[in-house]
C-alpha cells in the first residue's frame, strides 16, 4: 500500500533519528521510471480513484497518470476535488498543462518532441508556465505521448532528459527532512501521563487556564442536556466530533474506555456535556488555525504552533475524561 502523502516526510524523519542517517524523500518520478524500465511489467496496485497528495503532487501520480491516462486521471480528480483542495489544485495543473502542450504544438504543428519540452522548459523557468511545476515529469510525458499518439514508453526518456526545468518534486527530494524523535513522530507529550495520575495536586502538570476553560464550557453545555438522547444520535455525534479532529489537528485520539463509556451513559446530562464541551474545544481550537495549514503541520515541533497547541489541549480534554479521579476532580463526575 502506498505511504499516505502527508506521511513520507515525517515517516522518514523518524527513520533518520532511529537509525541516525540523513534519508530526503524520494523523487516521485522514480516510481514510473521502473514501470518504464520493466515496460509495464508492474504490480498494478495502483488506482485512479484512490490519489492522494503532498504540496500538490503524488508520489505515485506520474505512473497513475501513465496506467490510466490523461483524461481518466482529471474525470476522478474532478469528482474527488470537491471534498479536497489539495485534489483540486492537481486538477487544475495538470489539466492546466495539457491545454499548454496543445496550444504550442498548434503554434507550431511541425515542432518535435525535444523542441517543445525546451519550450516548455523556457517557459517554466521562466515562470510562464508554473501547472508544470506542480505535477510530475513522468505526467508531462503522458500528456505529451497522447497528444502526439505514441506509445509512452518509447518516448519516456526523450521527453523526461529534455525537461531542464527542477519540479516541486524534485526540489523536495533534495530538501533535507531532519529528525523526529518516537515522541514526536507518535505525538506523545507528557500529557498523556495524565492518565495514570490520582490527582492534580502536588503534581507537574502544568494545565493552567485550560482547566477553567473546559469547566466554563462543561457547565454551560450542562444546561443543554436532554434527558432522553437517541443512542445511535448520540454514537454518530461521537464519532463525527472525533474524525473532524483528527482529520484538522492529527493525533486526536479518545480512549476506548472513554468511548464506551459515553455511549453506555448518553442519557446523562454530564456524559452529554462532556462530549458538547469537547466540540466546542474543537471548533475553538479551529479558528486558530491557518486555513492554508497542512495536515504535515501535526508533526510540527513548535510549541507555539496553533495545531501543536490546539491537538495538545485537545487531548488533554480527552486524558481528563478518561481519568475518572482526575475527571471528578475537574468535572465533578
């Protein structure tokens, strides 16, 4: 299966602090270049339907591009772009780029291969076209072999060796990851400790204004409760709360005793308030957030960073609720 996008960076920055190497993130257009090598000999373990991004590319996009073809490729990325920015972006620049290759070769319909990728090229670094540098050279080569009804494999390496123009791909490949340590890389902090904990008093958890900022909310969502909630309402109300954080912030995670527990108790007022005051923590937290912020952003280090500081408060929410002594402590439940 293939590496979630906003997880290769990460995944190997992890790998370079277990095994103390300095491992870059590999360029995308490798992946294609052994489809090409093994003439289509592959695994085809790939589909069209299931694209997933970094900072706008795939690390498999090139060969989805080259399986499946052009126009396949932006039918699915339209239907998916609505439910993803990232998606759409990739739709546009490589619908984008297929317009370009067309209005140059009807420009110049003699014009060769070589000729238009230094076309292209001078364009691109130029700053004329930018679509190119936003999808992978093994796409162009794609788009190109349509456009000029050749098979792909016999004019890859023309079109990829004649493109002098440095992609996003491969700027990133060269871009060193750093080190993440299991902490880090697990979203660990020393909040989860809270959960083993009797009591706050006498010890180092520091939870300052959080804690009066979850009881204010707690006792004003105590003023909403209904005393005969749907079970099945109620369970669909948990999970939504808790994907929507975990697909913002990263690393959201309620414990199962926690979970179970809510569901077994929907009917009283202070499990339904517990869950309200988690969803207004969550759409709090979310205001702070950039709106160009990445998912990448949950590994961030910086302890001011607002999704570090929104996924930490959050989860400690969470390891409260799961401490019962701590939870009756700071809720009275």
């Amino acid at each position: 299966n293939r590496l979630s996008g906003s997880m290769i960076r990460p995944s190997i920055a992890w790998l370079n602090y277990l095994f103390d190497e300095d491992y870059t993130v590999p360029n995308r257009d490798d992946y294609a270049k052994i489809y090409i090598m093994d003439n289509g000999d592959y695994i085809d373990n790939f589909t069209a339907d299931k694209i997933d991004t970094t900072h706008g590319l795939t690390e498999t996009f090139g060969l989805d591009v080259i399986q499946h073809g052009t126009e396949k490729i932006i039918t699915n990325l339209k239907q998916l772009s609505s439910i993803n920015r990232d998606l759409a972006l990739l739709r546009d620049a490589l619908e984008a780029s297929r317009d370009a290759v067309r209005d140059i070769m009807k420009k110049s319909p003699d014009i060769g291969i070589q000729k238009l990728c230094a076309v292209i090229s001078e364009d691109v670094i130029n700053g004329e076209l930018s679509c190119f540098d936003a999808i992978s050279k093994s796409a162009v080569a794609q788009i190109i072999a349509e456009e000029y009804k050749q098979n792909v494999f016999d004019i890859y390496y023309s079109v990829v060796d004649n493109l002098t123009y440095t992609n996003a791909s491969e700027r990133d490949a060269h871009t060193p990851v750093g080190k993440l340590t299991t902490e880090e890389y697990m979203c660990i902090t020393k909040d989860d400790l809270l959960y083993y904990a009797d009591s706050l008093d006498g010890t180092s958890f520091d939870l300052g204004k959080d804690i009066l900022e979850f009881q204010a909310n707690y006792e004003e969502a105590l003023k909403g409760a209904d005393p005969k909630v749907n079970t099945m309402d109620f369970m669909y109300k948990l999970v939504v709360a808790l994907s929507n954080a975990y697909d913002k912030f990263g690393h959201v995670h309620m414990f199962k005793t926690t979970f179970d527990e809510l569901i077994e108790n929907c009917n009283d007022p202070h499990y339904q308030a517990a869950l309200d005051t988690f969803i207004t923590e969550a759409e709090i937290a979310e205001m702070s957030l950039d709106r160009c912020s990445r998912r990448e952003d949950m590994y961030i280090k910086d302890a001011e960073h607002p999704r570090y500081k929104a996924r930490r408060k959050l989860n400690r929410l969470l390891t409260i609720l799961a401490n019962k002594k701590i939870r009756m402590q700071v809720f009275g439940f």
